[in-house]
C-alpha cells in the first residue's frame, strides 16, 4: 500500500510539472489601417514566412511598428524566444519589443550568469532602423507616416 501511495505521489507530481511547461502566446490584434498597409507590404516581400516585427513608440507616444525582413545572429535569439505574436491573415508573425534590445542581451540567463562569474563581457545590441519599412500610428489606429 505504501508503494501505491509512493507512485501516486510521484505521478502526480510528475504531472502537475508537465502542465506547467504548456507554452502561452500573446497574441496582437493591430488596428485595421496597419494591417492593410502590413499585408501590402508582405505581398513585396519574397519570404513572408520569415518577418518579425519590433514594436516601439516614441516621444510623443505613438507606436511605430517595424518590419523585419532581415535577421541577424543576435537578434535571432529575440525571435525564438519571444512569446508574442501579430495576427495577419490567419498566420502568427513574432513580435519583439524595442525595450527588449535596450534592456536585455541577446543570451541566454545561463550564458550571461557564466560570463559574470568569469568576469567576461556581455555583448551588447544595438539596431540602427532607418532604412526600414516601418508604420507610426496612433492607438486608435490613425497612421501618422
């Protein structure tokens, strides 16, 4: 009877571990300005399966909404890692914060824990965006460029 029990409480546990790991996707539905402009550009673009979107604002506000066509090494980490997703057209396209490339590294926690521990650098990223396609907009939707 002990072993019953012993395996019961194991399985259990087990299994309340395994609903935990269940992955969770935020999904961003945009106003309906921005993604007619987006699915105008994405019908240019000759690999509409591998864009990314970064989202970020400025001073005054507003969101500006880039697309990534292009991906680099480093912030191919963003991408894979990301939780977040833009609805187009009945398919999901990651989207990663502005915020995210000034606040955090491109690294994994155990690589960066390891770097500190040994004293080493944590590389920085920084994307300069002038020469891509991008959309300002309002809340409500109104786009300003």
């Amino acid at each position: 009877m002990k072993k019953i029990i012993c395996i019961l409480f194991f399985s259990f546990f087990i299994l309340s571990c395994s609903a935990q790991k269940i992955d969770s996707e935020i999904v961003y539905f945009l106003p309906s300005t921005v993604r007619v402009q987006l699915l105008e550009k994405l019908k240019t673009i000759k690999e509409p399966e591998k864009v990314s979107f970064i989202l970020g604002n400025d001073e005054a506000g507003n969101y500006v909404l880039y697309l990534n066509n292009y991906i680099l090494k480093e912030s191919e980490f963003w991408i894979k890692n990301t939780n977040r997703v833009v609805f187009l057209e009945d398919k999901y396209y990651p989207l990663v914060f502005e915020s995210d490339e000034f606040f955090s590294y491109p690294e994994s926690k155990k690589s960066i824990i390891e770097k500190m521990n040994k004293e080493e650098g944590i590389k920085k990223m920084t994307t300069i965006r002038e020469n891509t396609f991008s959309i300002k907009f309002k809340i409500n939707g109104e786009i300003i460029r």
